[in-house]
C-alpha cells in the first residue's frame, strides 16, 4: 500500500500534494477537536475528584444543591431545606459557587 503511495506520488506531484493536504487535515481536525474535548474531559475529571463538603454544585439534570457528605463514588446533597437526595459523583455538571463567564458588551 505504502508503495502504491509513493508511485503515485513519483508520477506529476499531484498525489503528493494530496498526501500533505490530507496530513493537514488530519492535523486541524486533533487541534481543533480532539484536544480541546480531552482537555475538557480531563478538568471535569478534576473537579469531581475533589468535590469536598460545603460545595454549591448543579447535576447533570439540572438540580442545584449543597454538598452534605462525600463517599466513594456518591455525594449527599441538599436541595432545600431539610430535603436530601444522594446522587452519584459522575453526575455532577459543575460547581455553582463559580462565576459564569462575563461577556463584555463592545460600544
């Protein structure tokens, strides 16, 4: 196959050029997709690892709540007052303690 490539590539340029072209694709496609959505993943990772008590949380569901007690793989968490419900760590979205990101408006 590798042979068929480079005799190709050896006959007018055009399979080379079409060889770096598909390389450059293949290059803007793992910067531009892969990477950023690993990165992602990694830091959500991250934030789950070290959910500790106390913690403004929102699941994945979209339920806000406080963070009670912390155990393996489960969190407690108090939704309102006196109202209770355990949930698994993974289906924790993000910290609601942090701001969200501010846009500024340009004149």
């Amino acid at each position: 196959m590798f042979r068929s490539i480079l005799l190709q590539a050896s006959g007018d340029g055009s399979g080379l050029s079409s060889l770096i072209l598909f390389g450059g694709v293949a290059l803007v496609f793992y910067f531009f997709m892969i990477r950023p959505q690993q990165k992602k993943q990694k830091d959500q990772k991250k934030f789950i690892e070290e959910i500790k008590r106390g913690d403004q949380v929102v699941t994945i569901g979209g339920i806000h709540g406080k963070v009670l007690t912390v155990e393996d793989d489960t969190l407690s968490i108090e939704i309102d007052k006196g109202v209770k419900i355990k949930i698994q760590k993974s289906s924790v979205s993000l910290e609601a303690s942090r701001p969200a990101p501010v846009k500024e408006k340009k004149s």
